[in-house]
C-alpha cells in the first residue's frame, strides 16, 4: 500500500503540486461561504413563528405540543426547541445559530472524511491521506449543498434543517463509526443516538434507512457473508443490532403519533374543500426543467473532482478484484437513487394523498444523486490508466481551477449580499424593540429588506409573520410594509 500524496504520478510533479494547492483552495473557498451564511443567517418564516411559541412552552409541554398536534417528528422537534430557546434574547439567537452550524460541519466533516479514508482502506487496499481526505470530504459537503433541492430551505431554514439536513449527518456518522470498526462504549452510544434522531425524525428517511439496512443484510445472509448467530456472537453485529432496534422503536413511535393522522386529515379536508372531486395525487414533483440551473453543473462540477481523485489512488488490489468492488459501490449508489425515489413517491400518494410533497422532502434522492456521480467519477478515475499527457495536465489545473474561482465568486456574492442582509434585519428588530416603548404608536410602516442571498428572507408585513413577531416584543401596533 502507498499513500497517494507520496505516490509517483505520470504528470510532471510541480503540476500535481498546483492541482493539489487549487483543489485545497476551493474547499478553502466553501468553508469560506459556509461560515459567511451560518454567521448572517437569522430567523424567519416558521422559524419566527416557532420562536414565539418556544418562549411561552416548556421543552416537554413543546415536544407533546408538536407530537400530538403536527407529526411525530420527536427527536428532531426536540433539538429545534433547544436551538430556539438557547438564547435568552432574540437580538442574540444568530449566535446560537452560528454555533449550530460550527457543530454540524465539524461533525459533518468527520464523518466524510473517515469514510474516505476508511472506505478506501477496507474496500480498495488504498492509502489516503489525511490532508487529502478532510479536503475532498468539505468538497463533498460542498457538492451536496448544491446538489440540494431547494438547499435553502434544506440548510438555512432551521425548520426545516433538523430533519433534512441533521439526518444525512448523522447517517453519514453512523457509517463512519461502523467503518473505524472500533470496540468503544462512546461510539455505541452515539450510534444508538443517532438511530433514535433517524427513527424520531423525518419518516421518508426512516423509511429509506430501514429498507437499506434490512435489504443490506438480507443481502449478506443470503451470500453467507454473515449468519444469524453472528448477532450473538460478533461483538459489533451484536451492538449494530441494538442501535437497529432502537432506531425501529423510534421509527414506530414517529409514525404512530397522533400529529400525523391530524395533518393527513387537514390535507384531505383542505382539498375537499378545494376541490369538487378526489383523488390522490400522483404528480412526480422533479422534472428535468428542475436542474437547468447553475447550482446543479457547480455540484457536476465539483464531482468532477472525484475524477482526479481516483487518477491519482493506488490501490494494492488485483484489478479483477478492484473492478469487482468499483461495480459493487456503483450498484449501490444507483440502488440508493431507485429506492429513495420509490420510497419518496410512495410517501407521497398513501400519506400526503392530495399535496405534492415539497421539493425538500427529496434531499435523500439529491444526496443519492450525487453521491452516485461522485463513486461514477472516482471509479472512472481509478480505471484510467492510459490518457494523453496533455489532457491530463490539462485536467489537472483546469477542473480545480474552475471550481475555485466558483467557490471564492460565491462567497464574495454573497457576503455582500448576506451582510446588508444581516445588517438591516438587527436595525429592523431594533427599531421594533424601541417603537414597542412607545405607547402612542398605532401602525409602524417597514422597509423592505434587501436581497437576502442564499438566506431565507423575513417577510415583514405579512399577517402570519407579522402575529409572531408582535407576540416576541410585545408590540401593540400593525406593521405595514412600505412599497
């Protein structure tokens, strides 16, 4: 085995040195833009509405509130009550949201990186650094974010974030532990946490974990891979099927909760009163009109990278074997695509019956997606074995070039955009503070506030907005929105 930072290339060493310096800097440059949205990002939409319930609800008082009233999303119910009551002024919550996000990256990029590493170890006998692993694994995040459908709301709608975006953490972590195959009381323990937040969370991803894992072992029991007594004897299968079972028992306690039959029943009563006939709705929400946008060629594009990545592994595997394993990860990647989608739609006709889910309840399937394109362009990578010089001198310098000029235009974009953005919402909630002092305010006219960005936009002037943020400051005037 050779590590790949050390191993002789075909390429002059000086343009390997600049491809490697230019790929460090476009992960440098989506750290750069990750730090500068989580910073300026504030609270709007649900996230307002919510703030004024949490100030009036204890955590279990919240937590029964929303089980029994929305969905039985309790795990992830009970991390967005924490986040929202962390701060004890809503001036400071942007800073509880900051240290939010500080914690999901660093976690997120743990995760990735170790399953790179890890990954390679186990399945091609190759050796990645740690360096090269922590910079393709904040790519990774970087392509997912842009892969996202509708990746505001799946990122920076704190709503919407703990179930979408804190489930492919966790499971990406779960994986990660399991790869490190390290006897660890800490690590079961935050394995069989992480079953409950994916059982207690978002139902969809449940559903498609659940299916994976069972699928999976079935799978290797029918090979002969492992046999039912292992679960007795094998120290991890034995603790994996522990955490299994507390992730089914909380999968169970999610979909059995009285919120979900309420909302079906809202869904279908707001239809019939919609409509004059029923019927279910079997429209597919993605269409290809979906990805004509620029987000989708950067998250092609930095998948691209994988590409150099595997030109550049060494791995001590015999290529039959190689070859085997490279078909198996692609099998799986695409399997994860089929099965997201079929699980999503399904979800979609028996529970939600007359609505379209909305596009944010396919991040499972935009993180399938991607990982797909990412395992096609490495196992392409790994397989070339003869290119023209040229090309790949070529390939080298150019794809991390383009990808870094993306990243740092991004960031700058949107570190004007997100900072006047910021700015202005803190002078607005200032200004609500002080007039709310003022007894002989009747209507308060608002300014509109500036382009948000990537962010999620405060609608000031809005009545379901605007009951919220009265309840906040204890504001005794309407609020109308200057045009």
């Amino acid at each position: 085995m050779q590590n790949i930072s050390r191993a002789e290339l075909p390429v002059k060493r000086y343009v390997a040195q600049i491809s490697n310096m230019l790929i460090g800097f476009a992960a440098l440059g989506f750290i750069l833009l990750f730090l500068t949205l989580s910073y300026f990002n504030r609270p709007a939409n649900e996230d307002i509405v919510f703030v004024a319930i949490v100030r009036k609800q204890g955590f279990f008082e919240f937590v029964h509130w929303f089980y029994t009233g929305w969905c039985g999303r309790w795990m992830s119910s009970s991390l967005y009550y924490f986040i929202l009551s962390a701060s004890s002024t809503f001036q400071h919550i942007h800073y509880v949201y900051f240290l939010y996000y500080s914690v999901i990256i660093i976690v997120f990029i743990y995760a990735v990186s170790t399953i790179i590493q890890k990954g390679c170890h186990r399945f091609l006998h190759a050796v990645i650094d740690t360096r090269t692993s922590i910079v393709y694994s904040v790519l990774f995040i970087a392509g997912f974010y842009f892969s996202a459908f509708q990746n505001i709301e799946v990122w920076w709608w704190i709503f919407s974030s703990v179930d979408t975006l804190q489930g492919i953490i966790l499971l990406l972590l779960v994986c990660a532990l399991l790869l490190k195959n390290k006897k660890s009381n800490l690590h079961f323990l935050i394995i069989c946490f992480c079953g409950l937040y994916l059982g207690g969370s978002f139902e969809v991803y449940a559903i498609i974990i659940g299916a994976v894992v069972l699928l999976l072992f079935a799978y290797l029991l029918l090979t002969k891979a492992i046999r039912l007594v292992d679960f007795i004897n094998n120290y991890f299968l034995k603790r994996f099927a522990v955490a299994f079972i507390l992730f089914a028992i909380a999968t169970a306690i999610s979909v059995i909760s009285p919120g979900n039959f309420k909302r079906r029943e809202k869904y279908v009563g707001d239809h019939i009163t919609l409509q004059t006939g029923s019927y279910q709705n079997t429209e597919f929400p993605i269409t290809l009109h979906d990805f004509v946008q620029k987000k989708y060629l950067v998250a092609l594009l930095i998948a691209g990278l994988w590409l150099l990545l595997g030109m550049k592994l060494k791995s001590a595997k015999e290529n039959l074997e190689l070859s085997k394993q490279l078909r198996k990860a692609l099998l799986f990647s695409f399997g994860l695509i089929m099965l997201s989608i079929i699980i999503t739609y399904c979800f979609q006709i028996l529970f939600l019956s007359y609505y379209t889910i909305p596009l944010r309840g396919w991040t499972f399937t935009s993180f399938s997606l991607f990982v797909f394109f990412c395992t096609l362009f490495f196992c392409t990578g790994v397989k070339l074995k003869t290119m023209n010089v040229i090309l790949k001198n070529t390939l080298l310098i150019l794809l991390p070039t383009v990808v870094t000029a993306f990243m740092f235009g991004y960031f700058i974009k949107q570190y004007q955009y997100t900072s006047r953005y910021a700015e202005a919402y803190d002078k607005l909630i200032t200004h609500l503070i002080v007039e709310g002092k003022n007894k002989e305010t009747k209507v308060l006219y608002v300014q509109p506030l500036p382009e948000s960005g990537m962010l999620l936009p405060l609608e000031i002037g809005t009545e379901y907005i605007d009951g919220s943020v009265k309840e906040i400051f204890n504001l005794n005037f309407n609020m109308v929105r200057k045009k």
